[in-house]
C-alpha cells in the first residue's frame, strides 16, 4: 500500500508550474535552482519537487523517460508476471 501524500495535488501542481516557469521563463535557471527556490517559498522538500518537475517533464515529452502511463503498465505487467511464473512452478511441482 502507497503511503499518504504529504502535500495536497493542488500545492504539488502550483509547485511545479512555478518551477517550470522558472526554468523556462527569462531568468533561464536550472532545475536544481528552481526547485530549490520554489520549495523554500512553499515549504517543500527541493528533492521532492525536482522529482514531480522531472516526471513532469516526461509526461510532456520535454525529456526522456518512461512516463507515468508507461511506468503503471510496467509495474501491472510485472505483477502478472510474477502471478504467472508463481502458477507456473506450482503446476511443475504437482505434475512432478
């Protein structure tokens, strides 16, 4: 089970468009720069914002990566993998 969000949606979205706009706005800072402002301002941890900018980023196709989509099919795709690797030795164990 996911642990609870420390920060509500709508804070994590005004957090990021604030970042974004500092990277690609005319003050031109890095990423690393703009989440450290903003998370200072917002009371977030920097690394956590430079996290959301980043995926952020992907999911708009601003950066490689697997995004969010991609990621949840991976992860669904590697459960039923191991379910059937996990059905699979058992039907080897009983036939044997």
């Amino acid at each position: 089970m996911a642990a609870p969000r420390k920060y509500p949606d709508e804070l994590r979205e005004r957090a990021i468009r604030f970042a974004l706009d500092l990277v690609e706005g005319p003050e031109k800072l890095s990423v690393n720069a703009a989440c450290k402002r903003v998370g200072e301002q917002l009371g977030i941890v920097p690394d956590s914002l430079r996290n959301w900018v980043q995926q952020t980023r992907i999911d708009d196709g601003n950066a490689p990566g697997l995004t969010t989509d991609e990621r949840a099919r991976l992860v669904e795709l590697e459960r039923e993998n191991r379910e059937l690797r996990r059905a699979n030795a058992i039907l080897k164990s009983a036939s044997a």
